[in-house]
C-alpha cells in the first residue's frame, strides 16, 4: 500500500478531513482527483472507479479496505474491471453478495459494517 492511500484510509477511518496531493478525504467521503470514489453512507461503505478504471484508483480502493479489514479488491483483466473475479458493467444494476457481507452495485460497492 502506498504512504499515501495508507494516510487517507486513516483519516477515513477516523472520521477526519485530510488532502495529501491528488486525494483527499472529507466528511466520509474521498476524492481522488476530485472524482468522488469511496463514501461512508448510513447502511456502509460505498466505493466506486467514478469511471477511472486506472491503477491508482484501484490502489486507492484496495488500500481503503485492506485498511478497515474488509475482504474486497479491485483488479483489471483485458482492460475491463473487476471485483472479486465478477465484471463491473458500468451502467448496468448489478447486486452481488459475497461471504463476508458485501455487495456490488454496477460500478459500487457497499461494504456492510
């Protein structure tokens, strides 16, 4: 995990505002270059590409919930993105359950806490 994203996973954890360079977290929201991409919401934790199927923001998201211990993971296969080996289609209502509570929502994910 890089320094960074290890700083604002904290920050996120804690409940505080933070910007380190491109990313940034406030009032339970991060924004990586203003795209808004993870958001604490009243039922879990919200986490999305925001379109940017891009290497930093899944390390952004990878390293958020390797941080609050949550068994989730973005990666990429023929330039298409994935979660837990399923295709996220933007766009497209898709609701997934996985063992350890989460779900996926086209191109979110809700982690339940």
């Amino acid at each position: 995990m890089r320094k960074i994203t290890k700083q604002i996973a904290e920050a996120l954890a804690n409940g505080k505002n933070k910007t380190i360079g491109n990313t940034a977290t406030f009032d339970g929201k991060v924004y990586l270059h203003g795209n808004k991409i993870a958001e604490w919401k009243e039922n879990g934790l919200y986490m999305s590409l925001a379109g940017w199927n891009t290497t930093t923001t899944r390390e952004r998201l990878n390293g958020i919930a390797e941080h609050l211990g949550l068994n989730v993971s973005f990666n990429q296969k023929n330039y298409n993105p994935y979660s837990h080996s399923i295709a996220i289609i933007c766009g497209r209502f898709q609701l997934l359950s996985f063992p350890n509570g989460c779900f996926l929502n086209a191109s979110n994910l809700s982690v339940k806490l």
